[in-house]
C-alpha cells in the first residue's frame, strides 16, 4: 500500500481508473487521525477512558466529583435533587478559583492533561482524569451541569469541538462548592450510583492522614524524568524545594548544580544525578508518618494493620514506596452456602477493578488486580472483607486507574490474616448449633420494626432494630451479638426486598434549624459563614447519635421546643464548638442541652463540651445543661446493658461521684439506641420538662415588625390583586396599612395561642393577626382598599 500524504490521510483516493480497466478501483486503504480525548464523548468509548462499562459510569462520575473534595480537605455529602433528580455534590472547601472561562476550561475533555497528580502522595486522585470523565459522560448522553462556586452559578454546556461553553451569573455562595449533574437516560440507570462516593466519605473519616511533602524516594529513575519534563520552564531549586526533606539550604545543595536550568532542560542522565543526590541528602518516609485508617462503626469490627516499605520500578534506582494495609474483617452464619464480599479502598477510596473474592472448601480465593491468592478461613462461614491500601504511589495497569496489587501483596495478607484472626475468635463465641444469626433476625424483623417506629408511626434507625432484636439472639445463645452481623442480614435482605420502609441513615455531623427545615453541614467554613436566624430557636440539643434526627424530625419535636438538633457523631468537633459559638454570641437567649450514651466517653461528651464552653469569658452567658442518658437512670429504666472491654483505662466525667458507676462504666454500657422511637421522644421530652422555659417569646417590638412586616406584604397582594397593577399600587398600599392600628402586644396572649399551637412558631401567630387585621379593614370599607 502506498503511503498517503499527512493532507490527504482523510480523503477519498480520487485516482482516475487505468486505462486498461476502465473501472474505478475499489480500494479501502484510507487512513484517519483523531486525538484521544474524542474517546471521552461516546458512550460505546469513554469506557476505555473510564475504566468501567457503561452500568457503572454514573457512580464512577460521582466518586470522582467527592474525592476531588475530599483531597481538597472539605467535608462533602452526595445527594439527589428531588425537584430534577438531579445528582447534587456539596463540599465547605475553598472553592474553585479562576475565571468562568479558566474553570469551563478544567471542565473540558480538550484539555491537555494538567495535573498534580504526578507529585505522588497518599492521594485519591491518580491521573488528574477525573474531570474529564465527569464531563464526558455528560457530553455522551446528552446531560446537563451546574457549578456554584465563590459568589457565582456557571451552567456548563460540553460542545462537540471538546471544549465547555459556560454562562456565568452572580449568586449568594460564598463557600464550598456545589454541583448539579445529570446525566442522561441514554446512560443505564445505576440504583447503587451514590454507592463509591458514599464508601469514599465514610472511609475519609478515620484517623491520621499525611500531610507532608513527597519524598524524592518515592520515585524511581523513570517517574522522576517524566516528572521534570512535565514541569516544564520551574527552576530545579524550585522544584527540589518541595520535597520532602529537602528544603532551604538543602534545596541549593541538592541542585547547585543545575543552578538557573529549569526542570525540563535536565537529560536522562542530569535527572538521575539530581534524583541520587536529593535522596542522599533526605531520610525516606517510614510507613507511620501515614497514618490509617482505625476502626470506624460502618466497618467490621475485627481489624487487622501491616506496614512495610516495597520497591517499584523497572530502573534503578527503584521508588521506595511506604504502605499501610488495613483489613476489617466480620464472619457470620448468614446462609447455608458460605458467601465472601469484599471491598477494597486505594487511600480511602473504592477501587473501580475487578477484584473478586469466593470462598472454595475452607479457603477465601482473592483474585483480579494482580492479587490470585487464597487464605483459610474455615468451613461454614461466611465472611465480608474491607481492606484499604495507603501508599504514595500505586502502579496502574488501565486508564481508569484500575490498581495493580501485587507489589503490596504481603503487606495486603498480613493485615488481611490478622484481622480474619481477630473474627475467628469472636465468632467463637458467636457460633450456636443448628440455627443461625440470620435466621432469628428475619424471624423477628418485621415485629422489631413495628416496635422500633411505633407501628409505623415515627421513623427510626437501624440500630434501634437490633437493640430489638437483640434479647432474641441472647435468648438463642448468641452471647454477644455483634451490630456488623446484624448489618450484614439487613444489607442482604433488602438487596432481595428493597429497602426497610420509614428506616433512617443520617449523614454525620449536621445542625437541623427548625420551622424552616435547613440542616448545615458541620464543616469549617460552612460554620464560619453561619448566621443564626433571628427569634427561630432558644434551645440546640447536642445529641451524640444522629440516627434519631429524622424521627424527631417527622414528629415535629424540634419545632414543638423552638429547638436545634446537634451532632457530631460522638465528642465535639471543633466545628460544632465554633457553631455554639456563634449562637451563643448572637445576642438571644439559648440553652445547649446535652443528650449521650451510658458509656464511659457519653458523660465525657457533657464534660468536654462544659469545659469547652467556659473557656472565653463571654461563653459563660451559655448555659450547658446534662440531660443524660446516665448509667443509674438506664439501668432502672430496665434498658438492656452491653459488655465492653477497653484495651486501656478510659477517662470517667469527673461529675460522676460514685465508685460504683465509675467501676460499672468500665465493663458496660447502655446506648440511646437500645430505646425505641416513642421511648427516645417520651423520655427527651421528660428531660426537657425539667428545665425547659418554653417557646421562643421575642421583644414585643419584634412581634410588631414581624406583624407589619406580614400586614405590609397581605395587604399589598389584595391591593395588587384588585387594581391588576395599575399604577399607584404602592401608595395605596401604605394609605391602606396607615388606616390601620396594630393592636397592643400581649406575651399572655401569645403563651394561650401556644397552648393550641405546640409545633408552631411565634411568627405564625403574628401572621394570622396580620391576616385578620386586613381582613378587617378590608371589610369595614367594604372590599374598598
């Protein structure tokens, strides 16, 4: 075949026929160029880009939106718009900076590959793709995105060129950052999209993360050269001088000899050099400085931690890569046939490769991702696996950033081996003879979930289910039933049933306003743009479980007590201290109310956040009051008590007096959750009787503005309505309103109304004597305005 011209690869060959023929030749011998991003706009070949088939590219989209956040250090929720079933990602971070252009540019699939990504550190993000995955999945079926971000709103609109058209506005978002995304119906619906995203926001709230520089030792000879040549015109002082180990005079020692060249100018050969004398002069990173994960309530409780240091690379020298493997690992006697599942994270995020696990005669095989390996676990169980790798650096086998294992293969079954360890042993004690777990928790489901929701009649969570059925398993022989096993029936259950009707999975960390129904993310920066609505609460209750927020919710509880809901999932953070705060300082009276297990860290949780509270002299107005739940008051109120054992000594509130509930509180516990829906509301609203002073009862003034401000707005509807904006309406208007006397303000008056109005506001009472009061006038001039 003879070689096309580079102008002509995408034509047709136009060659007059031989003269002997007289025919044309038919030939196919066309050659055609096209660059690789135009993968991203197709469904039948994102895939490629993507890493994952077309079923499970919208959860792909939404994962990659989160670990963007979550690698920025915000909090961040997934959720769906119920108005246009829209995916809605919101973040506290900073923002996206940069003109409308320069970001619709970051969301175009054109785009060169910019990215951070080549500085390797214990990161989500691994090739900087991400964004163009999101944005060519909406391109390809034909979705829609909007982005608010510092004070504007963009509406971006992938073209068919490659670029991101955008139509900037302003808007009131001066924080975070908050996407819409939808996505088509050319692109299979996923019921399990916000699946990924979810595990990848539960996992980032474990413990330590590194927050270090990269070490040059990090990189073998390879990565190190690509990664000069992608830094372009940088000086290589500069660039030196932000590694690990290598700052101020170091930097210069390191690249004094390459004074004023810039990174890219460095051959094959001068990158080696500089690569060898940057890890003489730096210590390598030990595994510690990484941190991990921990035990988390949503994991197994079984846990497992290996670390150790591998060696990457084709070259020497070879990128000396810290690791920490973590498992979590649960057996139960859930079914006949033994099951495995498995679920593994690469820095606190699914991985998107197929990593497959199943269980043959005693032993759990594990394959796919570079790992073909098996571990004994024993026969008739059934097991569910996490494990999470932290490293630096993960070797890709695809585009879609599919990992490939098998450098941290020992690491990954030392931890794997010890926490299967650690399960045997707790199901030693779990195992009785002839029956299962399983069995007694479907047997007792649905009258468990009568009881916990009061027939139907408020919502509730899951753990107030297995706090039901819990004596049941204790009367079986199950000694110390376990919430994961319990978890692990319900997940399987509903996966065959659909979810359990009027059940509860709040986010953490949220405060609830009530009468307008906005919760607000406990992040940093969302709590320092916060401002307390005027006259709506006098009361914010800090409940240490964030379960019973939508039953409350849905019985109307905080609006019956003027009341905001608190939780941080356990002890104050930072963030909801800095939120009682800024209530606190807002110049109306408010009580916080404390509400806690009977363990040794609930009473804790008053203490801490007491002590908290009369740190600055101004805090003191704020009155701290302990509602309980207290180990004398849970015992006699015949809640069922759990064992515990601590590895060490936990800290006991120094309220608590008596020798014999600091010694009981370092054995059991009893939670808020062993309490059903009507008991939790029964007993608060007990708690609350002894101290609380009633509902919100703002300045007559208040009440006045509050009633002309709702006057001003009922009589200029009537009046607009009348003269179907004629002008004049609004001279009208104020002659109207002046015609009218307000009445005189009586406090007594408004407690009365209350009487009949419990889950009411203040503001609707002065509402109606608005209403009324134009109704009257209206009347007297007989419909005249």
């Amino acid at each position: 075949m003879l070689d096309t011209p580079p102008n002509l690869k995408n034509q047709r060959d136009t060659g007059a026929a031989t003269p002997s023929s007289g025919a044309v030749e038919k030939r196919s011998d066309f050659q055609f160029e096209r660059p690789d991003w135009v993968l991203f706009r197709s469904l039948e070949t994102i895939g490629q880009k993507a890493g994952v088939a077309k079923t499970k590219l919208r959860r792909l989209v939404l994962k990659e939106l989160v670990d963007n956040a979550l690698d920025a250090g915000a909090n961040v929720s997934v959720g769906i718009n119920p108005n246009n079933g829209a995916y809605v990602i919101q973040d506290d971070g900073p923002g996206i900076g940069g003109t409308p252009e320069e970001i619709a540019r970051l969301f175009s699939i054109n785009r060169p590959l910019v990215s951070s990504k080549l500085w390797r550190l214990p990161q989500r993000g691994a090739l900087g793709n991400g964004l163009r995955v999101v944005v060519g999945a909406v391109a390809a079926s034909d979705g829609w995105i909007r982005l608010w971000t510092r004070n504007q709103s963009l509406v971006l609109t992938p073209q068919d060129d490659g670029t991101t058209a955008v139509v900037a506005t302003e808007a009131d978002f001066p924080h975070g950052t908050k996407i819409e995304i939808s996505l088509g119906p050319q692109l299979p619906d996923d019921p399990r999209a916000r699946m990924w995203a979810t595990g990848a926001i539960e996992m980032a709230a474990g413990g330590d993360t590194y927050d270090g520089r990269p070490s040059p030792f990090w990189f073998d000879r390879d990565a190190w050269f690509e990664i000069l040549q992608a830094s372009g015109p940088r000086l290589v002082r500069d660039f030196i001088s932000n590694l690990d180990g290598c700052t101020g005079g170091r930097a210069g020692e390191i690249a004094g000899r390459f004074k004023g060249r810039s990174c890219a100018s460095l051959d094959r050969a001068e990158a080696a050099s500089l690569l060898k004398m940057a890890t003489l002069l730096a210590r390598p990173v030990r595994p510690e400085r990484l941190g991990s994960v921990g035990q988390l309530e949503h994991l197994p409780a079984a846990y497992g931690l290996a670390r150790e240091t591998v060696y990457v690379g084709s070259q020497e020298p070879k990128a000396e890569i810290p690791v920490v493997a973590e498992a979590w690992v649960e057996f139960s006697l859930l079914s006949d046939v033994p099951k495995a599942q498995l679920s593994v994270f690469v820095n606190r995020t699914p991985i998107t490769g197929e990593l497959r696990a199943f269980i043959d005669k005693d032993g759990l095989n594990i394959y796919g991702c570079g790992l073909s390996h098996d571990v004994k676990i024993g026969r008739g169980t059934s097991v569910r696996c996490v494990i999470n790798i932290t490293a630096p650096y993960v070797p890709l086998v695809t585009d879609g950033k599919e990992p490939d294992l098998e450098p941290f293969v020992d690491a990954f079954f030392d931890a794997l081996e010890k926490a299967i360890r650690c399960a045997k042993r707790s199901l030693a004690t779990n195992k009785v003879k002839g029956i299962s777990q399983k069995s007694i928790i479907l047997e007792n489901l649905d009258d468990a979930v009568a009881k916990a929701s009061g027939d139907g009649k408020y919502r509730f969570g899951q753990r107030q289910v297995f706090y039901v059925v819990r004596p049941k398993l204790i009367e079986a022989g199950f000694t110390n039933p376990q919430q994961d096993t319990f978890n692990a029936v319900i997940t399987e259950y509903e996966a065959e049933n659909g979810e359990i009707a009027g059940i509860c999975r709040d986010p953490r960390g949220t405060f609830y306003h009530p009468h307008i129904g906005e919760s607000i993310p406990l992040g940093t920066l969302a709590v320092e743009a916060y401002k307390r609505p005027k006259w709506l609460f006098n009361k914010v209750a800090y409940i240490e479980k964030e379960g019973g927020f939508e039953s409350l919710k849905e019985a109307k509880w905080p609006e019956r007590h003027d009341c905001g809901l608190l939780s941080s999932k356990g002890f104050t953070t930072r963030a909801a201290k800095d939120l009682l705060d800024i209530i606190g300082d807002g110049g109306e009276p408010v009580k916080i109310f404390a509400v806690h297990d009977a363990d040794a860290s609930g009473p804790m949780i008053f203490q801490t956040l007491q002590e908290a509270t009369a740190a600055r002299p101004w805090r003191r107005k704020v009155e701290i009051i302990n509602l309980g739940l207290e180990p004398w008051e849970a015992v006699a109120m015949g809640l069922p008590i759990e064992a515990v054992h601590y590895k060490q000594r936990p800290p006991i509130a120094d309220y608590i007096k008596e020798e014999e509930w600091r010694e009981w509180l370092l054995t059991k516990r009893i939670e808020l959750n062993a309490m059903t829906t009507p008991e939790f509301i029964a007993w608060l609203d007990r708690k609350m009787a002894e101290h609380d002073e009633g509902k919100v009862l703002p300045p007559d003034e208040i009440i006045k503005a509050r009633i002309r401000e709702r006057l001003q707005k009922t009589v200029r509807d009537r009046i607009v309505a009348q003269i179907l904006r004629k002008s004049g309406a609004e001279a009208r208007v104020a002659k109207a309103i002046g015609r009218i006397k307000l009445p005189e303000i009586d406090s007594d008056d408004l407690v009365d109304w209350y009487e009949e109005h419990e889950a009411s506001h203040w503001s609707k009472w002065a509402e109606e004597i608005a209403d009324d009061l134009a109704a009257k006038s209206e009347a007297k001039r007989g419909g005249r305005s």
